[in-house]
C-alpha cells in the first residue's frame, strides 16, 4: 500500500487540477440569476469531483452549462 502520503493515491498535481474544477464549478453557479436547481447541481457535481477525482468527469464538458 505504498502511496504519495496523502492517503487517497492522487498526485500532487491531480489534487491541484482536482482544486481547480471544483473551484470552477462552484465560481460559475455562483451567480445572483443561479437557481437553487443550479447551485444544488454544482455542489453535487463538486462533491463528486472530491469523492472520485478529476477523472469523474468523464466528457470534459460542464453539463449544467447546457441546461441554461
């Protein structure tokens, strides 16, 4: 079980980019127009992110841009 010391098996980088997105997704729900449908989406898709790591998600697109 040999492993970076941070007990998850993520890179330093990987929990930058991690950081990173999440940051990304809460900044852009974030907004006064943001429904609470919208804000509730990106804090799931945020935690997700923290549970699974960059790779959850997986078409590199932000869906809830598309809902609008």
């Amino acid at each position: 079980m040999a492993g970076n010391g941070n007990g998850n098996g993520m890179s330093k980088q990987d929990l930058q980019d991690c950081c990173d997105q999440v940051h990304d997704i809460l900044s852009d729900a974030y907004t006064p127009e943001a429904s609470r449908e919208d804000m509730a989406a990106a804090i799931g898709d945020a935690l997700d992110l923290l549970e699974n790591g960059p790779s959850a998600d997986t078409d590199g697109d932000d869906d809830d841009d598309a809902q609008g």
